[in-house]
C-alpha cells in the first residue's frame, strides 16, 4: 500500500471519525475554533496590536489576545468596538471564519437534536417496566385487545401495555390514540422493530412481562411467524430463568404440533379459525349464542373465574349451584387439572377441588352465609322431551373458516340434515372431499353470487332452518362487509315478503360495520377478530382459564344451549333465579341465565341476555323468553 497518497490517508481517517455522528463534527469543529484562536493570539503578539495603535501600554497579551479573538469569533459585533486598521484587518478574518464555524456548529447542533429526537419518536429506548402485558405484532386484533386488557386493568396499580411490532412507532401511537379517546388508567408503550429479531426483543424487556400475546400477522404463512416468535422468546439465550406466560394465535391445525415443541409448555395456542368455526356452527342454530360469548369473554361484566372452596367439601354438585347468591356455578376443576362443566347433580366436592363460576369480579366470588331459599315448586313446568329432526341450512360465501363450520355443524344436526353451498368460487371438489367425512348431513353446491337477488329466490330460502352468511376474506374488508350487508338485505326482504322468521346468522369482518348491518335484523353476528382477539385477553390474564375454555367450546361434553323458557318455568308466574336453577337441575342441566326477548334488539341491553343474575332477583318470564343452560345436548 505504498502507492497511497498521505492526503488519502487523512480523507480516509477524517471521513471515520465524521461517521461517528454529531459529537465528532463538534469535536472538528471546536478543534478549527482554537487552531483559528491561537493563531489569531500569535498574530496578535507579533505584531504588537492592541485596543490603541499609539499605547504600547494596550497591546494584547498571548491570553488577552486569545479571549479577544474567541470573542470575536462568537459575535461579530465586537469587531465594531476595534481601532486600528491592522487590528480592525486580523480580527475581520477571525470574525469571518467565526460566522463559518459558528453557523456550522448551530447546523449541526441542530440536526443531531432533531435525529435524536426522530429516533427517540422511533422507538428504540430500552422499555423500563415490570408486570406488564407484552405484546408481539399487529394486526387487526391489536385494537380489541388492546380495549379488552385497559378494562382488565382498571383495578390494577399503574398497568403496562407494551407492543414491539415491524411497524413506525408514530403511526402506532396515533392509530392507538385514534380508536381510544382515553385508556384510563393503562398506558400503552409502542416500539418499532422485529419480534423475530433478538435484539429488537431486547428493547421490549420479554423477561420482565407478565404475559406475551403473539398475534397472527395478516399475510402469506402467519402461522410460520408465530412459531418463530415464540422460539425467539422460548430459546433466547439471555432468556428468565422461570417459565413464560405466551399466549399465540394459530390458524392452521396442521401447525399445532410443531408450535407445541417450540413452546416447551409455555405457551397457550388460541386456534381462531376453530374457534369461530363452533361458535358459527352453534350460534346459527341458537340465536343470540354470540352474544353469551361474548358477555363471558370480555372484561365488561360477568367473567368465568376460579376459585378454592374447601368449605363444600362433601357436598353435591346440586348444592354447590345455589351456594353463591351472585355468581353461577358452572363446573369444578380437580386438584389434577381436571375440568368438569356441569357435572353429574349427585357428584360430591373433594376438599381439593376448586369452583369455577361466572362473576362479576374475583371478589364477588364469595360463598352465601345464609340457606338459600326454597324454589317455587309449583312454577316448574314439567317440560316435554324434543326429538331431533333433520335440519337444511343454507351457507352463503366462502372463506378458509367454511370447512370448519361445516365439520362442526355435522357434529349438531340430526341424522338426515342437508348443508346447501352457494358461493362465487368455485368449491366442488373441496365439499366432495368434506362429503365423505359426513355422518349426519349430505352437502349440495349451487354456484352464484349471494348478493344477487335472483340467485337468492331461486334457492328458495324459506324452507331452510338456518342461514349463515360468510365474509369473502380474499377481498378489502370494507368491500367484504358491503356484500354481507346487500346480501343480508336481500335476506331480511325476502323474510318479510313471505312473512317468516329466517334464523340467520352473519360474519362481520369490521366490528364498527355491525351497527350498519343491524337495519338488515340479522340475528347474530360473528365478528371473528374480536372473539379471538377476546379469548387472546382472558388467558393471558388468566392461564387457568385454558382448560375450561377448551372443554366449553369443545363438540363433546356440556355447552351452552338456549331453550324456551317453557320448558322450565311456567310463564307469566314471577319466580326467583333459585326456581329456575332447581328446574334446570332436574334435567341435569346447569342454568347460568337468561334472555328476555323484547330486548333482542337493544344492544344497550344485550339483546336481552342476562348471565349471573342475582338469584333472588323476581323475574316474569314471557312465553317467548329463553334460558341459557349448560346441557349435554
């Protein structure tokens, strides 16, 4: 390297220090400063100048002259106060050089405050907190959960919500402050950067959250980002030492097994097309099921909890259900893990088992001193057994969630039931596949646009039982719930026209699009992202609450039913919520509430269902009233 110029040399030295940033320009810059002071200084003793060119007495000193020449490379209005034109020519020089340096130095001072204020806006600082809720990307769920968890925390001290997503933390913060006027006593803490990177993790300080939500990016693949995230976190080498609480979204079952090696058992897998596959298959034959979801998963209002009650030790099932005047029991969770909802009535409590009820806060989860009073044995109604029969149901569109409500609703209807398929995409050789694995329904395609009239009236939709109605997923989501909304027009006019009642239940891609679509009367509505997103909430503040929620939803075991209020109590007669319990045990049922129907439509109400009511509350039923009970089917 002999052939390298000196000059080079330094250009090449100079140009790496430059790139350390705004602190070495001011370091060159305080450097050419005092090179120009000090020579202006010598100048000054050399020739001998001073305030008065004819006084010996006023020459500078090497200092004086110094300061003098530093103050005037600061303020150029000091050279008006030179005499002398030899004084007045050097100090020229160094006020212009100063006006050079000092414009340079403010320049700089300026864009180093403004980058660092850009990367601070940015989202890079390491976040300080503790006991937090962590969560990891983004997507349209963010904000559900986000709602959810503010509510969660208003009786918590100081609550944390912190997001690491590949996103500007700017457009983070003003989305946030977009869709929440305030959130109360929470705050929320946004941080740009990749949570598969193990650096960006560490901004986020994992190993100090209280629990980590990985939700589903909303592309090719999501399920492959959340595996990896849950490794980023599960396998980082600078990792706590106790387990972590991650619950994750996962879309497709297939990668079910693969995220459960890489979550070591820490982590809790929310399958959200499963999911809201039952709650479809179920709520399109029992109308408001959606909204009894809904009530138990959200954080506003009655919520399933679980707690130790040693002191019913001994005593059935029965007993329990009426123990609590402000909770409804529901099932119990053996010392082992094991969860049973709505038990046999005679089953007996171990001192080791724990209630799991639904309540209005953990502290209201308090056993009754008092003997509950008897239930009105006159106002049971004896009840007449209902045989099934076979059921037609109409579903209108497609999206990956179709195949899954079609298992699902083959585990429900009778033997004999027919599903008809009417959509714009061509599915044939998918429902042939799914029609070998049928038992109890044989499926049908008609090919056609569900928004188009004609094509509706030619399916002749009154004889059919139920009607669900999907969201093409493939399209903007907007433009989805604008044919979900035609369609359900369409629907709501051909009920009128033949003067029946069309049991119909419809997915809804924007939560905010559901107030618009209550013109068309549709009696229920799925809106997937924020179900899942309110399961996502409640385990991660509750990891007990896995098991219960699985055996809930599950296909085998008790769910929930809604049944006519006819078949327990004898209507227009005023009992208490004890009368009803008692009712529904004999048919060892579980009853956990109610809905009045002549509020199905005020959703300021809840559509007029009413879970944990206060069980000596006096209540007329209606005969068109319903109960919501835990049954086995």
């Amino acid at each position: 390297m002999n052939n390298i110029h000196w000059r080079d040399r330094w250009r090449y030295r100079f140009e790496n220090t430059l790139a350390r940033g705004t602190v070495a320009i001011i370091g060159w810059l305080a450097l050419v400063s005092l090179i120009i002071v000090l020579l202006a200084a010598i100048a000054l003793v050399a020739f001998g100048l001073g305030t008065d060119p004819n006084d010996p007495a006023s020459r500078y000193g090497f200092f004086e002259g110094a300061w003098q020449s530093m103050m005037h490379a600061l303020d150029a209005g000091t050279l008006a106060g030179d005499s002398g034109w030899a004084l007045r020519g050097l100090m020229l020089l160094v006020t212009i050089g100063g006006i050079f340096i000092v414009s340079s130095l403010i320049g700089t001072i300026t864009a180093g405050l403004d980058n660092k204020l850009t990367e601070l806006r940015k989202g890079r600082s390491r976040v300080i907190e503790q006991d937090f809720t962590l969560i990891l990307g983004w997507s349209s769920k963010v904000y559900s959960l986000i709602g959810e968890l503010i509510v969660a925390n208003e009786n918590q001290k100081a609550p944390r919500i912190v997001i690491l997503a590949d996103r500007d933390k700017v457009e983070m913060d003003d989305d946030i402050r977009a869709k929440f006027s305030s959130t109360k006593n929470t705050r929320v803490i946004c941080r740009s950067g990749d949570p598969l990177d193990l650096d960006d993790l560490a901004v986020v300080s994992p190993n100090y959250a209280r629990s980590v939500v990985i939700l589903a990016p909303e592309g090719d693949n999501p399920d492959i980002h959340v595996i990896k995230s849950v490794l980023a976190l599960t396998n980082n080498p600078n990792r706590r030492k106790e387990p972590f609480h991650i619950v994750a979204e996962i879309r497709d079952q297939k990668n079910l097994e693969a995220a459960e090696l890489v979550g070591n058992g820490e982590a809790i897998y929310v399958r959200g097309e499963e999911l809201i596959a039952r709650v479809t298959a179920q709520t399109c034959r029992q109308s408001g099921l959606s909204v009894v979801y809904t009530e138990l998963l959200d954080f506003d209002g009655a919520e399933i909890y679980i707690k130790p009650e040693p002191n019913l030790a001994g005593k059935p099932f029965r007993h329990a259900i009426a123990a609590y005047k402000d909770s409804t029991v529901i099932g119990l969770m053996r010392s082992d893990g094991e969860v049973l909802i709505n038990p046999p009535m005679v089953l007996l409590c171990r001192p080791s088992d724990s209630i799991i009820a639904i309540s209005k806060d953990d502290d209201t989860l308090v056993l009754d001193q008092h003997q509950p009073p008897a239930p009105d044995m006159a106002a049971i109604a004896r009840g007449t057994p209902r045989t099934a029969k076979p059921e037609r149901t109409l579903l209108l569109g497609w999206n990956a969630k179709a195949e899954s409500i079609i298992r699902e609703l083959d585990n429900y209807v009778a033997t004999g039931s027919e599903l008809v398929v009417m959509c714009d995409r061509d599915v044939r050789d998918t429902l042939l596949a799914l029609s070998k694995s049928m038992q109890r329904q044989r499926l049908r395609f008609a090919r056609g646009d569900a928004s188009n009239r004609a094509r509706l009236d030619a399916l002749n939709v009154p004889s059919y039982d139920h009607i669900i109605l999907l969201s093409y997923n493939d399209l903007p989501i907007q433009e989805a719930d604008a044919q979900t909304l035609i369609t359900l027009l369409h629907l709501r006019n051909i009920a009128e026209q033949h003067n029946v009642d069309l049991n119909i239940v419809s997915e809804m891609m924007d939560l905010r699009n559901r107030a618009l679509a209550q013109v068309a009367k549709a009696d229920d509505f799925i809106v997937s992202d924020k179900l899942v997103s309110l399961m996502l909430s409640q385990l991660a503040e509750n990891r007990a609450l896995d098991k219960v929620l699985r055996v809930l939803f599950s296909a085998d075991g008790s769910e929930i039913y809604i049944r006519p209020i006819g078949d327990y109590i004898e209507v227009d007669r005023p009992v208490n919520f004890y009368t009803v319990l008692e009712a529904a045990a004999r048919r060892g049922e579980t009853a956990i509430g109610y809905r009045r129907m002549q509020y199905s439509d005020d959703a300021e109400r809840g559509y007029g269902v009413k879970l944990n009511p206060r069980k000596d509350e006096i209540v007329k039923f209606a005969a068109n009233d319903m109960i919501i009970v835990l049954a086995e089917d």
